[in-house]
C-alpha cells in the first residue's frame, strides 16, 4: 500500500519540473525590467535571478542542494560546473551544504554590484551577463 502512495506522488513533482526547465530556458531579462528603462534596478534583477533559481529547486523544498545548483543540464562543460560549485560555497555563508531563500538573495545582491562595472545603480543591456 505505502508503495503504491509513493509512485503516485513521484509523478506530479516530474511533471513540475519538466514544466519549470522549460521555462527557464526561454527567460528574458527585458521581461524584468518593469519600467522599460532598458535597464535593470538591483530589484527588477533580483526577481528574474529569482525566478531562475526556483526553477533549480527541484525537490521545491525552499533550500537548494549543491546537486540542485550546480546541475543545470547534462551537457555542461566541467569549467562551468566548478564555477557553478565555486559560487555556491561562496554564497553558503553558513556552511551548511545548502543555501537558503536568504543566502541566495544576498548572492544575488553581492552579483548586481560585481556586474554593474560603472555603479550607476542598475544594469544596462551590455553589463547583463548572457545567461
Ligand atoms: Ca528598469
Ligand atoms: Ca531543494
Ligand atoms: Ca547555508
């Protein structure tokens, strides 16, 4: 009986997430600019980093392992990934083995600053990284 109530609920999460990878893939960043200033503010920059961050939380308990946020795809290049594994001990201030809603916010914060070269406060369409 405990079998069958498992495979059922396995189900509805693989659908999730299949759903969710597909909309990461097709995320653009002028979508997040609220204002049509051709510019992202540190908030219209957080909501598209978190909008692609959920989509990594693939387990949806609010907490991404170092599996779920480094694993992107199966045909990564090995330089991204320990990139990938670097950022996250580096956003993982309290060393734990996950990051946290909160963790992640503030990486995302310490990201705008590094990105926006001059300081003006926001994100032109040169200074936004690719992906
Ligand atoms: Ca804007
Ligand atoms: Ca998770
Ligand atoms: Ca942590």
């Amino acid at each position: 009986m405990k079998k069958t109530i498992i495979h059922l609920t396995i189900v509805p999460i693989l659908l999730a997430s299949a759903l969710v990878s597909a909309n990461e893939a097709s995320i653009n960043w002028r979508d997040y600019d609220a204002d049509n200033s051709k510019t992202l503010t540190l908030e219209e920059f957080s909501q598209l980093r978190i909008t692609q961050y959920a989509a990594l939380d693939l387990d949806l308990d609010g907490a991404w392992s170092k599996k779920e946020f480094v694993k992107r795809s199966d045909n990564m290049k090995m330089a991204r990934k320990s990139a990938l594994r670097k950022k996250f001990q580096r956003w993982d201030k309290d060393e734990n083995g996950e990051l946290s809603s909160e963790e992640i916010s503030k990486g995302i914060k310490g990201n705008f600053r590094w990105l926006d070269k001059n300081k003006s406060g926001s994100l032109s369409l040169k200074e936004m990284p690719k992906r």
